[in-house]
C-alpha cells in the first residue's frame, strides 16, 4: 500500500456510492505535514489502521442496499403525499380564500344595507326634527303675534284712558281757573259793595 495516499473501499451500505452494482474507490491524499510529522514507516502502519476503522465505522453506520431502497421508496411515497398535501394545501387555501371573499362580500353586503338602513332612519328622525322644529317655530310665532295684538291692545286702551285723564285734568284746570276767577271777582264785588256801604254810613 502507497503511503501517499489513503485509500479505502466503499461498501453498499454507503447510501449513493454504488453505481450499477460496482464499487467505487476514492484516494484521499495524506498531507504533507502529516507525513513528516509521523513517516513513511509510521504512515505505512497506520494507513491500514485507519482503514479498517472506517470499515468498521461504515458496517456500523451504515445502510443495508435492501433498507436503502425500501427508505428511498418510502422517501418517495413522503414526497408524493407531500406533494398531495401540497396540492391539498394549495386548494384548501384556493376555497378558504374564496370563502372568505365571499365572507367578506356579504359582511360587506350587510354592512352597506346596514348602514342604508341607519342613514334612512337618520333622515326621517332629521325630517321629524324639522317639522317639530317648523310647528314650534310657528306656534311660537302665533304666541308673538298674539302677544304683540294684546299688547297693542292695551297700549291702546292705556293711551285712551290717559288721553281721556289729560281731557279731564284739562277740564279741571280750566274749572279751577275759572273759580279763582269768579272768587276773585266775587271777592272785588264784595269790596266794593264794603265801600260803599261804608261810604253811605258815613254820608250825612
């Protein structure tokens, strides 16, 4: 055996090297500074050595050709049934995302109607709103107008009744002066009635 390299036989329990039922063989070069570390003569033992420890290593580690073939058919099978569930994965969401556009489409459906609804009931409380507003507002007018013609009304008859007072008072007035007028006329008749009476007393 050549101590420039390791080589060793592949086995069939070695997934993936047997090819047409041969058995390949790989050279694994030695490094140089393992050869000087160790030397010809120690590599030359050694070499066998290693050798039959990757045997051993591959008989205990390795796959039968039968259950190889059997794990192969079976990774098949996995990948054919994930494939299925795949494609079963693939329609499930192709119909989840159908249901939920339809979901969403009538939710959205409701929603509009829904929301139809409430804006109608909204413009007839609006329109009830007005019209009390409207009937208010006119009562409230009528109560204005009424108001206001009974207040004209008794402004009317207040101003009646104090032109009538200021035509009375007038009077009064006029009657007042005209009795100081009489007294004081009276009173001059009177004096002069005195004088004279005296005058006559006096008058032999």
């Amino acid at each position: 055996m050549q101590a420039d390299s390791l080589r060793y036989e592949e086995t069939s329990r070695i997934p993936g090297v047997v090819k047409g039922g041969a058995v390949e063989t790989q050279t694994i070069p030695i490094p140089p500074i393992v050869r000087q570390a160790l030397g010809d003569q120690a590599l030359t033992e050694f070499i066998p050595w290693m050798e039959e420890h990757f045997r051993l290593i591959l008989r205990r580690e390795g796959v039968p050709r039968d259950e190889y073939r059997a794990l192969l058919s079976r990774l098949d099978g996995v990948e054919r049934e994930v494939a299925l569930l795949r494609e079963e994965m693939g329609l499930l969401r192709t119909e989840l995302r159908s249901e939920i556009r339809d979901e969403v489409g009538a939710l959205r459906a409701e929603f509009s109607e829904f929301q139809k609804r409430v804006y109608e009931q909204l413009d007839r409380v609006h329109m009830r709103i007005d019209e009390l507003s409207a009937r208010v507002e006119a009562r409230l007018a009528e109560m204005d107008h009424h108001l206001e013609t009974r207040l004209d009304a008794m402004n009317a008859r207040w101003e009646t009744r104090l032109d009538r007072m200021d035509e009375r008072l007038e009077q009064m007035y006029r009657q007042m002066i005209q009795t100081r007028w009489l007294i004081g006329a009276l009173l001059g008749i009177g004096t002069v009635i005195s004088v004279l009476l005296a005058i006559a007393q006096f008058t032999p």
